[in-house]
C-alpha cells in the first residue's frame, strides 16, 4: 500500500452494473452470488483497505438497505474494472441461518 490512509470516514456514489456486462468485463468471473457497482469511465472506487465495507442504497420509501459487501477489484476506480461485491441477496438465507 503506497497511499495515504483517510482522516475522515469516506463515501462514494456509485451505480450497481448489469450483471452480463460485469461479467463480460471481467471474462465470466463473476458470480451470482457477486454483483458490480462503480463507474465504467473509472475515477470512484472502492479500494484496497475497503473490503467487508457497505454498498448501501435506497429501497422503497427512502429506506437504506444492505446490498453488498466490498469484495475485490482490479486496481481502484479504473475504466472498465467496477469493484466487486458479495451480493447481500444471494446469502440472504445462510445470513440469517448463522446469525442473532
């Protein structure tokens, strides 16, 4: 790691990507239990340091949601290399199964 870490807790606005084409960009290594989420020009990212973090969004009525959970990418906010998530919906059962 050659950067320098945050102060303050930091966020980004990204967009959740169609699945086909996250996995085109990322030649069939994405899952169904993944999804992707960022930018396609590139420029905001999650990062290294950032795995097991929240990819919340807005579900009905204005409520926040877990979606995912920041997993692995290809570099940070590179064009074409969204970041990877474990997809919150996917595990939904094993999540409740294993915990209070």
């Amino acid at each position: 790691f050659l950067g320098h870490l945050a102060r303050t807790l930091q966020e980004a606005r990204v967009r959740i990507i169609n699945q086909s084409i996250c996995s085109k960009l990322y030649d069939d290594l994405i899952t169904s239990r993944m999804l992707c989420a960022g930018n396609l020009n590139g420029g905001i990212d999650a990062c290294q340091g950032d795995s097991g973090g929240p990819l919340a969004c807005t579900g009905k009525g204005n409520r926040w949601y877990l979606a995912g959970i920041v997993s692995w990418g290809e570099g940070c906010a590179r064009r074409n290399r969204p970041g990877v998530y474990t997809k919150v919906t996917a595990l939904y059962d094993w999540i409740r199964q294993n915990t209070n």
